[in-house]
C-alpha cells in the first residue's frame, strides 16, 4: 500500500517544527546557569533522536530505500536520554538536598 502524498507533507511539517524546538534547546545551552546547561544537553539528546527517527520514518515512506537504521538510532537516543533522566530523578528522590524535605533524620 502506497502512502498519499499529503502524508509525506504532514511528516515533513512535523520534521521541521522538531527542527525548531532543537534550536531553541541548543539557545538555553548557551544560558548562565549550570543547572539549566545540563538539563538542555538532556533535551538535545531526546529532542536530536526524535528528530532522526521521524527523519527515518519520513525518509522511508517518501524513498524506497529502508530507513530503519536510522529510526532505531534515533530511538536509542531517545531511549538513552530517558534512562538518564529517570535515574537523575531517582537519585533527587533519594537523596534530598534540602534539610526542610522532612525526610532526613532530625539532629539532637
């Protein structure tokens, strides 16, 4: 089954509105605080493995040629970019900063 034309736009627009939210992640890398760079360079990596896997999914609907290799590195980077995120969250979680969480043992 072939896909309509229509589609291929659609795929393309989405494309390039995921371009620009890259764009705008590599704006607050650039930003003052440190915090804010590290947590950019997390959405850089999510947002570019998004963005090569909707590539490959564009690119292997529009071309005969199989694209696969480059969605699934583009899940891997997505995949990456998410297990590091979930084991900074844990790892927050676990080991609270602020004296006022009410987790940590009172001192005496």
């Amino acid at each position: 089954m072939d896909i309509p034309d229509w589609l291929a736009w659609l795929f393309l627009g989405v494309v390039v509105l995921h371009a620009f939210s890259v764009v705008r992640i590599v704006r607050r890398l650039r930003g003052p605080d440190p915090a804010v760079r590290v947590a950019a360079r997390l959405d850089l990596v999510d947002a570019s493995g998004g963005l090569l896997a909707m590539l490959g999914l564009t690119l292997g609907s529009a071309v005969a040629d199989s694209w696969l290799w480059l969605v699934l590195a583009g899940l891997a980077l997505t995949g990456a970019a998410y297990a590091v995120k979930g084991a900074r969250l844990l790892r927050a979680r676990r080991h609270p900063t602020s004296p006022t969480c009410g987790t940590a043992p009172e001192k005496q």
